[in-house]
C-alpha cells in the first residue's frame, strides 16, 4: 500500500481515522458528507422530507462520553447539559455541559462520580433536577456556568445493584408534584414462577417495583412531601414520561423481551391512579404470559383495576423518551404532536417517530395501522400491519433509515431528546456516545438500491448451520432461516476489528469480554466447529488487489490513499450503488489497518471466481 505525500492537516486527520478504526470498523462512529446540515455536517441517516440530522459531537471525536442518556436545554443559551450514566457497576457518572456557542463544542464535567444518573428536567423557576439510582438532586447554574444550591428533593429511593432497570426516570405533573418510575426488577419474574401463585417482586397495593411513585409538592416549603403514593402499578419500565397541557399522563411501556420479533407490542398507557396495567401477567390488549397463568386470569382478564393499554405500538421499540413538540419553530408540521425515541435493538427499533394526537393529547387510534421493520446494511423496510384485535397508532417516521451500512453509519441507539429554542431537536445515541441535532435541510438519500445481506457465508457446513439456529436465532432475529440448511448472518457479526477479528469471533473467544451465548457455556466440540468455520470463512474472504485504485471513506467520497497492485484485502461486505456500480467493503492488514470502501473493479475478479468454486 502507498501513500502520497499529505499535508500536515491530513495527516493529522489521518492518524485519528485509522485509531477510531482500530478499535472496531463501524460501530460507535457516525460519518458525515460535505452538505450542511443548518450549521453542522450532515450524517449519512434518512430523515422526513426536508430535514437532516447533524453530528454535534462523538466520542470518537474525542468527546469523553460512556453512555449519554438526557439533553436539555440551559434557556436562551446554546449550552445544553447531558446526564452520563457511565457504566453499569461503577459509580462514575457525570453531568456534562455542553457549549456549542464555540466551534468545535466544548464539554466540560460539572458533576462528577454521581451513580447511574439519568432523567433530567427543569421547573418553571429555571432550576435544572437529575435522577440518580437513589435519589434527585436539584441545582442551579450560574451565568458564569457553575453548579450551586445543590439540594436533594428525593433521597428515598430503591439503591438497587442487583436489578435489571435501576435508572430514574422522572416528570412534573401540571400541578408541580413529581411523578417516579421505580421500575421492576426483572424481565417477567419468571424466576420462581413454577413454585409460587403470584409474582414475589410485586405486591398489589405496595410496591417498590414496576410503579410509578407520586410525591406531591409542598409550595410552602418549595419541596416534596416524601410519603408518596403509588400513582400506578404493573408497569415494567417507564422511562419515556409526558404531561400534556390538559393533565393527560401518559407513559410508553417498554414491554417483556419475548424472543420473537412481533411479540409482545410495546405500549401507550394513559396513567390513571391507583390502576393495573399488567407487568408482569399480562400484555397487549387481552394477552396473557403463560408463566402466570393463574395470576393473570385474576389480575387482569376478571378485574376491574386492570387498564388496558391505551394504543399498542411497534414490539421491540424500546421506547426511552417521549414529548410533545410544543414549538411553532423549525418543524412547524410537527406542532402539537407527540415524539418517541425508539432505542430497540431489534429491526422494529432505532428510530425516532411522532404521532398525532386528539385535543386531550392522546395519540389517535387509527384502523390498518402498521409498523416497519428495518433489515441491517440497508435493506429496504418491510410493513407490517397490527392485528386488528389490537388498538394502534400510526408511527409517522422522523428518523426512518437508521439501520446499519458498514462504512456509512452505525445503528442508531436513541435514548433522550430535547426541543431546542430554535425548534431543532436534539438527540442523544448512547451506544454511540453522539450529539446528534435535527434540523431543516436537504434529506439524505439512501446510497444503496439493493442489499446484498451477507456476502458468500459458507452454508455448506450443516453443524455450524444448525449451531447458529440453536444458539444465537432465539434473541437474533435477525438472523435469516431462509432455508432448512441455510441461513444468513448479519453483516456487523462479520466485521473485522483491528487486531484482525471478527466481531463474533472476539465475543466467542475472547475473554475480556462476556461470552455468548449468555447464561450457558457453549461445549468444546461446539466452539472448535465455530473456529474451524471462521478460519474457513476468512481464507475465503481473501482478495489480491489488480491495480492502484484509491480508498473511499464511504463509496463515492474518496480519499487520497490508495492500493497497489498485488496488495491483499479481506472482503467483509459489497454493496451496489444508485449508478449500479457495485463496491466493496475491505479490511487490509498491513502497516496500518484499515476498513474501508473500494471499487469492486480494483479487485482480481478471477480469483474471487475460483474462490466461489
């Protein structure tokens, strides 16, 4: 490989592209084009007609984000303050401000080694609250930008460790009390479900779990009576709350994680005191989890307590926020309607999306209702209706085309949104560790008119076939069965890190990190049959380059290094473009290790010929 003589700036850009890459070749980083995106440069993601989503910052730009997961506002200022949850068993979080007055942004910590902090809001006097795992804090900032008056209002709340949803979320009502999601402490309480009547994590009338608490304000004291009552119960994890100006409460339930892909919906409840609303017996409209059988037909189908959802939406959202768009600014078409972050995994999920609602603030229950599935690398959606035994709302998609493209984007994780004065809104991807920004703008296109799903995977070995099956398709659904002795493996399992690795080979093999499958060690026999295919797999990715042909960033951005003849690559995907010329995604391994774009042209068609042989 050779490279022409850069100038300083490049290779200072250079240096910084190719450590990002080392690390792992496209999850985590989000690449951008030379459009403007209303004063930031556009990422590669499809949004509504008219607008565009910017880059603000990433860690990979240097930015010390773990897990960024709430953005607000600080008024009248182009500072935003972002709550950092850090990591899962360490208490290490932060509450950053973020200046974007100055070019590139600067973030500065403000609040240091807070635990598990997460929901973050401001009342009507300017005063800014974040939700620890065991308390809320409130505090001001200074105009010199500084933290002061710090104050607990909540210090009452579960410390859990050892709990699946340990985060706070929180909402002010229209009368100033405060509403706090203490969510439950398993996926379906299924632990001892074949030696117990009813679920031992949740009581019916006093709970700790799968609730949302109601501390009411005491505006003589400026503080909250802490004898809360639960507002309502059955709730599995309330992380997306709003309060539309006629009182209306509303929560967005992120439901039980059944291994099929359309089971079970995620859900708009409409909050009513003192009400059921399922976890963990029942779910849907009139559907009930055949772990509680009993418990369910008495706690939901013959009770009266027992609130049904109010709309279902896509299985597998994840929804973890929600908000009406109160702004005659920016996206005037979106005035008044309601904005879920979609952060599921799963190719329900990733999106950002509105509906319309009535003059109570409910969203409108529509007949045919569908939702979209978005295959990686890609791949054009498919619909997919409701059942008609369901009441659903119509998605309306904002961020649509956020599935991952290697050597375009990632997929998109997002977690908190904020609406800006401007009318822009904000978003934080915390797998990603990204600032993002909506703005009006030129739309990007999709670059691909076809997927080639996975490229030449060896199915000819029915072991390993029937190890995929076994092992990995109950929680990736992902993965295409498409025949009795054939299947298709997600682009992103395939990709190369930079010591050479595939993404599956490391988290089988390598370990730092924690095995998969989880909960139940794959036998020896087992892991040399994956071995021996991977190293199979990649002799038969290898190519010889024919000619000097230059590196693309992202097909048809091309950058000033190149290949030579005689240079061996590994393919790890291949895409053909809107002027049908077809690309290949590649690793090379040589001084420095690269993962990008090339013209499938460059490649000794012949040999890859004999490979497929």
């Amino acid at each position: 490989m050779k490279y022409k003589k850069l100038s300083v700036s490049f290779l200072y850009f250079l240096s910084f592209f190719i450590g990002c890459f080392s690390q792992s070749i496209f999850a985590s980083q989000y690449f951008t084009d030379d459009t403007d995106c209303d004063g930031y440069k556009r990422v590669l993601v499809g949004t509504m007609e008219g607008s565009c989503l910017g880059l603000v910052a990433q860690a990979s730009e240097g930015y010390a984000f773990i897990k960024p997961r709430k953005i607000i506002q600080i008024p009248h200022r182009k500072q935003f303050l972002i709550t950092d949850m850090g990591e899962w068993k360490v208490d290490n979080g932060t509450l950053w401000l973020l200046d974007t007055k100055i070019s590139p942004p600067k973030l500065t910590s403000l609040l240091s080694n807070l635990k598990q902090p997460h929901g973050l809001a401001i009342d009507n006097q300017g005063r800014f609250y974040v939700g620890e795992r065991h308390q809320l804090i409130r505090f001001s900032i200074t105009n010199d930008l500084h933290v002061e008056d710090i104050k607990t209002v909540i210090k009452d709340l579960p410390a859990w460790r050892s709990h699946r949803h340990p985060l706070t979320e929180f909402i002010f009502d229209n009368d100033n009390n405060l509403i706090v999601n203490t969510a439950a402490p398993s996926d379906q309480c299924k632990k001892h479900h074949n030696t117990l009547k009813a679920c031992d994590e949740f009581r019916w009338n006093d709970t700790d779990n799968a609730a949302l608490r109601l501390y009411y304000y005491n505006k003589k004291d400026d503080m909250w009576n802490p004898q809360y009552d639960i507002l309502a119960s059955g709730l599995r994890n309330s992380m997306a709350l709003s309060v539309h100006k006629t009182g209306t409460i509303l929560q967005a339930e992120n439901n039980m994680d059944f291994s099929g892909l359309h089971t079970p919906f995620e859900e708009i409840n409409i909050i009513k005191k003192g009400k059921f609303y399922g976890w963990p017996y029942c779910f849907n409209k009139n559907s009930i989890n055949h772990f509680w059988t009993t418990s369910a037909k008495k706690y939901c189908l013959e009770s009266d307590n027992y609130q049904k959802p109010w709309v279902v939406i896509a299985p597998h959202a994840a929804p973890l926020d929600m908000m009406y768009y109160n702004s005659k600014k920016m996206f005037p078409e979106l005035e008044g309607k309601l904005l879920l972050s979609w952060h599921g995994y799963r190719d329900t999920g990733h999106r950002i999306v509105s509906y319309n609602v009535d003059k109570l603030g409910r969203p409108l229950r529509v007949s045919g209702a569908s939702y979209k599935i978005n295959r990686g690398n890609g791949a054009l959606p498919q619909t997919h209706p409701f059942p008609r035994s369901q009441n659903a709302a119509q998605a309306n998609e904002i961020i649509y085309a956020w599935n991952p493209i290697q050597g375009y984007r990632p997929k998109g994780r997002p977690v908190g949104m904020t609406i800006a004065d401007d009318g822009a809104i904000w978003i934080l991807d915390d797998y990603n560790k990204a600032v993002l920004r909506l703005a009006k703008g030129a739309s990007y296109p999709n670059p691909f008119k076809k997927s080639s799903n996975n490229v030449g995977i060896d199915i000819t070995k029915e072991k390993v076939t029937a190890l995929f099956k076994q092992h990995c398709s109950t929680c990736h659904s992902e993965i295409i069965k498409s025949k009795k002795n054939k299947i298709s493996l997600p682009p992103s399992w395939l990709e190369l890190t930079g010591d050479g690795k595939y993404r599956i080979e490391t988290r089988l093999f390598d370990s730092s990190l924690p095995k998969m499958p989880p909960g139940k060690a794959l036998l020896a026999n087992d892991l040399a049959l994956f071995k021996a295919w991977i190293t199979r797999y990649k002799n038969n990715k290898s190519l010889i380059i024919k000619r000097k042909t230059y590196l693309y960033k992202t097909p048809n951005i091309k950058t000033r290094m190149y290949l030579i003849k005689g240079d061996k690559v590994t393919l790890i995907d291949k895409q053909t473009d809107n002027s049908n010329h077809e690309w290949f995604f590649i690793y090379y391994n040589g001084k420095k290790k690269l993962n990008m774009w090339i013209l499938a042209e460059a490649v000794d068609i012949d040999t890859l010929r004999k490979k497929k042989q």
